[in-house]
C-alpha cells in the first residue's frame, strides 16, 4: 500500500451549507476527557447571534443507521448555561429531551458532562484508552440553527491518542468542521492510538482515500493483513458500481475498535463507519471483514441510494421507511458476495452464508403475518429498541435476512432468464439513477429500476407484487442448478422436535425460546421456559439425555412427553417431524461433475474459484 496526500474535495450539492448560513457565526463544541477513567467527558457548545428569543437545547433521540428510538438525553447531567459577557443564565427543564436558556444576550453557552460507556455504532464510550463518540448519543444542539457551519475542538487526555472522522480537518489537528448539523451528526469520531492504514481507489482520474483507523491490541502485521483483505474487498464493490461515490473531503474511514470492553457492531456514515467487537483480528482470524464490506457496501446503498424516507434524517423521531428489505437486505448479500469474488473466502463460505440465510426465511413462520415491506417498517421495535414486555418472535423475519434471500434468488433469476442481466446491473442503474445525483427513491422507483434493467415491465411488476408486497420465495433448486450448486437436506433422517434451544441448570432441563408454529414441539403445547421431564419415558436431566432419546427416534415416531408448564405437569403425544432446513453444496462435493457451462456460470457469479485465502 501506498500513502498519497489527497487535496480536500468540495462538498456536494446535498451537503452544501446555504450562503445565508455561511455568513452565520459557526457553532462551537469544545470537548475535553478529564475524567476518561470514569466515562465522564465535559462538553461546552456556544451558539452566537441567535437573538433574544429562548433557545432550546436538545438530544437527540434517534441515529442514522438505527431506526428506533434511544433515549441519549438520559446521559447527561451537571448542565450550566452562561451568556456572552459569561454571566449565569437560568435553564429551564420542562421534559426530558432538552432544555431552554432564556434571558440570554443574543450568545449561550451550555456546559454539561456527558456519561459514556458503551462503543459500538449508536452510543459512546469515554475510558482511559479512548474516546469512542457517536454524535446523536454526545452532543446537544439547538433548535432552528441546523444550517449553520460547526467547529469542534477536541482537548485529548492522552498525547498518543489521535483523531479519526469523516469531519473535516483545519490546519490545528485538534480541530475540525462540519457544514451542518445533518453532516455534523452523521460523523463518528475516535480519539485513541490507533493504527492507520490507507491507500487509494481510482475514481476515473481522481484519488479517493480509503482509511482504516484501527484500533487493535494486535501487531502491525494484524493491521496490514486486515487492510489488504479490505483492499480487494474494496476493490470488488467498487467493481459492482463500476463508480467510486464523492466521498466529501477525498476520504472514507473505517473506524475500527476491537477490544474486549467493546461491543460488537456496525455502523455505514457517509463517508465513514464504525466496526466494533470484543475480540481481536487475530481472535476472531479477521472475520470483521465481513461487517467491513457490509458497511462499505453502504457507501452507495443507504448513503447515496438513499430512501425517501430517511431524507433529510429526522433526529428527534424514529425514521422508518418500508424499503429496508433492499437497503439492508441486498447489502446483506453483497456483503459476502464482495468477500468471495475477492478471494477472501471460499465458495464453500459463501454457500454457507446465502443458503443459511434463504432457509431463515423459507422456513420463518413470520412470512404468515408480512411481507417484506411490513417487516422493514417493523425495524423501530426491534433495532436494538428495548421493551420490558415479550414479544411474540415468531411473527418477524429480519429484512436482512429477508432482503438478502431475495437478492440472491433475484440475481440467480436475472442471470438465468435475462442473457447478460445481473444483480450488479440493477444496483449500477439504481446507482446512475439515485445515486450519483443523490435524488431519494421511492418503493415504486425500485420497481422502475427492475423493469428498465430487464426491459420486462410485466417481469418487474409481478417480482414487486409477489415478492415484496406478498411473501412469496421463488424454487431455488434449478436457480441454483446453473451453478452447479444443489440443494441437500440439513439432516433428513434425525427425528426433528422443531428448533428446540435448551437452558440445563443442575438436573432441570427447560426450552430456552419459543417454539415454532406447526413444528412438533409447538403442536404439542410446550413453550418458551417449559421444563421437559421426560420424553418417552425416559428421564431428561441433560443435553446429552434430551439428544439420546431423539438419536432413538425417527421421523414420524410418536412419543409421550412429560412437562412442567408455568408449575402445572402435563403430558401430551408428540409426533417428530423432518428438519426442514437446507444446505448449499457444489456439485463436485455429492460425487457429481459440473459442467464446464454450470461452471462458467458460477464462477460469473462468484468468481474464480483458485482465488482462494
């Protein structure tokens, strides 16, 4: 790898600050870690010329990248407010989201300490070894100044610890700009010592920068084995667009935190993400690629085609729209798609992961209650959104799972039905359509897209009304047959209780999770927290007793099992089933021979198969 200095690039036209706002006194943040070691930081931001009418301070309660709601104002307190002259003002707190400064002389300046320890993408974590800060969770701002240009000073506790962001950079290493408060509250910030790699992607005669910032106990070869993984990651997903996006200011940063104390996660910004886990490169042997080309993927899907609904993001709500099956779900696809076309896994791996991924969904008894759509604009109650009460799971599937499904049965479908159509050819005219001229799409604009692609209208129409608006998943098995892949059963003669996850605490044996609508388990009226007593008269006390007395059984069989429900005993017949989940396997591996057409045609698809890790 190579290390280029790049000029700032302009800012596009969707992040340009208005001329009226320009000539505004910018927004100042000044953030110090004085007491890193108890997760406290100190936070001062000063608004000038915004009148004397009050003005109202607020946190954010929503994030891009997460559509429910989190409560961020929770986290601070110690909150003080003083005018130009540096006189204390009064502060008013009527709910629990912000508060008002009135009386103030045309400049307010609120002080507060923000308590922070959770590093993932949504929140933010202050410690002696960093400051790991998400915006919308960190930062207070005021109401009805979002156009105006901010500055942020960061006063770092430790000398070592350096700066990574997408915001843009001054002459002062310590301090960076952002236009807005939109762009202001999409960039992730990283204050520790961290390793950088970079190198850069040729955009049709301009350099962009690609940057790991990698925060890692591992050593520098970890680093540049994880970057060079992540240079022919790039590389492949840039290949799907044939289009390197404007990253504003010439650069994208990977923010990468992996350390114990970190919670797993990731994150797509627009010219940034966050990637955090508790484990270390070399303890998780770089599986955090995978999450790395799921973001990065982000960077035209999500960031550039971007939903309607989401556009402009609204930080005081959750923001739900109902196309999160494509947005999340086909980048859920490409993520390990872009992995194996690079060499980084095989396509054993790959196989694996779309097959696990479509059995999820053909087998979810969720499909009975939505479709794809209704899943997505379910996402505010279940993106890490936190309820006291249960819910039922069996009537959600999630729309990367769902969406990932379909984008692998849609890409087969093309490449079968349409000579020279790919997957990769929609997402380029999605790209050329919506995400170069930054115009947000609608459900009907996806629609639009499949058709021209196509040139079907009837085709586009019919995967749209079958698919999407319904719950339909097309036969995969002869898809599949092109590519020399079959379908086999995961275990076809094992006697199948349904999922049954189990929780052994000494000698008593109970159901870890709901059981499933029409599996044997559910028929028979056992539930989450039941305690299984006995199957067939035989005594359950273990893991081990519950496998041995279904390795005695085979599909069909119909036992007596005993349990104990909510402190009533019961007995009822249960009548075993067959595993209905499926796995992909190539050709080659059952004894068969592919062809050199069924070959051609996988290696189209997946690439070539000596690209190997």
């Amino acid at each position: 790898m190579k290390f280029v200095a790049v000029s700032l690039a302009a800012l596009s036209l969707a992040l340009a600050t208005p001329v009226l706002a320009q000539t505004a006194p910018p927004v100042r943040y000044d953030l110090s870690f004085d007491n890193a070691a108890h997760h406290e930081a100190r936070i001062t931001v000063t608004y000038r010329d915004v009148g004397r009418e009050p003005v109202r301070f607020q946190m954010s309660r929503s994030s891009p990248g997460r559509y429910a709601i989190h409560e961020f104002a929770k986290n601070v307190y110690s909150l003080t407010a003083v005018d130009g002259a540096g006189r204390p003002l009064t502060v008013q707190r009527t709910d629990p989201y912000g508060w008002t400064v009135p009386g103030h002389d045309g400049t307010v300046s609120v002080t507060y300490t923000l308590f922070g320890d959770r590093a993932d993408g949504t929140y933010a974590q202050i410690d002696a070894t960093h400051a790991h800060l998400n915006m919308p969770a960190s930062l207070l701002w005021a109401t009805g100044f979002d156009d105006r240009p901010v500055e942020l000073t960061f006063r770092s506790p430790d000398p070592s610890w350096r700066i990574a962001t997408q915001l843009a950079p001054t002459a002062d290493p310590a301090v960076f700009t952002a236009p807005n408060l939109q762009y202001l509250m999409d960039s992730p910030t990283e204050l520790s010592d961290h390793k950088v790699r970079e190198w850069t992607v040729d955009d049709a005669g301009v350099a962009r920068t690609i940057r790991i910032a990698l925060h890692d106990p591992g050593t520098d070869e970890h680093a540049d084995i994880f970057a060079e993984r992540g240079r022919k990651v790039v590389d492949q997903l840039v290949a799907v667009f044939g289009d390197v996006p404007d990253f504003d200011y010439g650069t994208y940063t990977f923010i990468a935190d992996y350390l114990p104390h970190v919670s797993g996660d990731g994150m797509e910004h627009r010219n940034s993400t966050i990637l955090s886990g508790s484990r270390s490169l070399a303890e998780a042997n770089y599986s955090q690629i995978g999450t790395f080309s799921h973001e990065f993927f982000h960077a035209w899907n999500v960031e550039r085609i971007r939903p309607a609904e989401l556009e402009p993001f609204d930080y005081t709500r959750a923001n739900p729209t109902p196309s999160l099956w494509f947005a999340e779900g086909f980048t859920n696809y490409y993520g390990p798609l872009a992995i194996r076309r690079a060499g980084v896994s095989d396509v054993d791996a790959f196989l694996a992961n779309v097959g696990g991924q479509f059995n999820a969904v053909l087998n979810s008894p969720a499909r009975a209650y939505g479709s794809p759509q209704e899943m997505s604009l379910r996402a505010p109650f279940v993106d890490a959104a936190a309820s006291i009460d249960p819910n039922n799971p069996n009537i959600f599937v999630s729309y990367y799972t769902w969406g990932a499904a379909l984008a692998l049965s849609l890409d087969l479908t093309l490449r079968d039905r349409f000579p020279g159509v790919t997957l990769d050819d929609y997402m380029r005219w999605m790209w050329r359509h919506h995400g170069v001229n930054e115009v947000p799409y609608t459900p009907d604009d996806l629609r639009t897209g499949l058709a021209a692609v196509t040139g079907d209208q009837a085709f586009a129409d019919a995967f749209f009304a079958d698919s999407i608006g319904r719950s339909e998943l097309p036969d995969l098995a002869p898809l599949l047959a092109r590519a020399g892949i079959v379908i086999q059963p995961r275990n076809a003669a094992a006697a199948w209780p349904g999922p049954a996850r189990l929780q052994v605490t000494d000698a008593t044996v109970r159901l870890a999770a709901a059981t499933v609508p029409n599996t044997p388990l559910y028929v028979a009226g056992l539930e989450n927290g039941d305690e299984i007593v006995a199957l067939n008269d035989k005594a359950i006390d273990s893991q081990t007793d519950w496998d041995d007395a279904l390795k005695a059984l085979k599909p069909g069989d119909t036992v007596g099992i005993r349990f104990i429900q909510r402190g009533l005993e019961r007995t009822a017949q249960l009548t075993l089933g067959t595993d209905p989940n499926m796995t992909l396997v190539r050709l080659e591996t059952t004894g068969g021979q592919p062809t050199p057409e069924q070959l051609a045609f996988r290696t189209a698809w997946v690439g070539e198969e000596s690209a190997q890790p």
